[in-house]
C-alpha cells in the first residue's frame, strides 16, 4: 500500500490545478469533467448532474488518494472505457494536485 507522501504542497497543488485541469474540471461545478469539490472519498460516477460514461457510472472506484494518484498515472488502468484522457507523468505534481483536492474536500 502507498504511504501518501509527507511532502505534499496545497499551495503548488492548486497551481497545478489551475494551469493543467482547469480547462475541463472545477472545483464547485460540473464542466467538460465533474466538480471536484469533496472528491477525496466519494464514489466514482456519482456527482449530480453530470453524465459520467457507463464505465465510470458502473464502477466500484472510490476516490482515495492512492486512487486518484493511479487515476492521474493512468485513467484507462482504473477505469477501462472511461473518456478522461489526460495524465500527469511526474509524481510529485500529482501528489501535489491531490493534496489541493483533499483540502478542498475537506471545506
């Protein structure tokens, strides 16, 4: 099991959001991509309003940390048949976009 990383940063976190997920996802609405607000251990495919392929819609995925870093890695690899096609290569930047995530899902 992953051990979430100690060196995670919000603050760098949320610039990364805004330069590299803004352009589909938010965090109080749904846009291209569902609202990220209260992520961090919700149910895939279950945000209102928004219409989530089938496999995402039917999938088991709960939005965890290690989930979502392995959703950032490699979105085909967590959920076959999803539409997300974008993943974030180098580690840290993910971890740094969850850590963002988590706070805002703790608010």
């Amino acid at each position: 099991m992953l051990v979430w990383p100690a060196l995670a940063d919000a603050a760098r976190g949320r610039d990364l959001y805004e330069s590299r997920c803004i352009a589909c996802h938010s965090i109080e609405a749904n846009r291209v991509g569902p609202m990220h607000r209260g992520v961090v251990g919700r149910k895939a495919g279950s945000v209102a309003g928004f219409a989530y392929s089938q496999a995402v819609h039917n999938s088991n995925v709960v939005w965890t940390r290690e989930n979502l870093d392995r959703w950032l890695t490699n979105p085909q690899a967590v959920i076959a048949g999803q539409r997300m096609n974008f993943r974030v290569a180098n580690a840290q930047d993910r971890w740094d976009i969850i850590d963002f995530l988590s706070e805002q899902s703790a608010r």
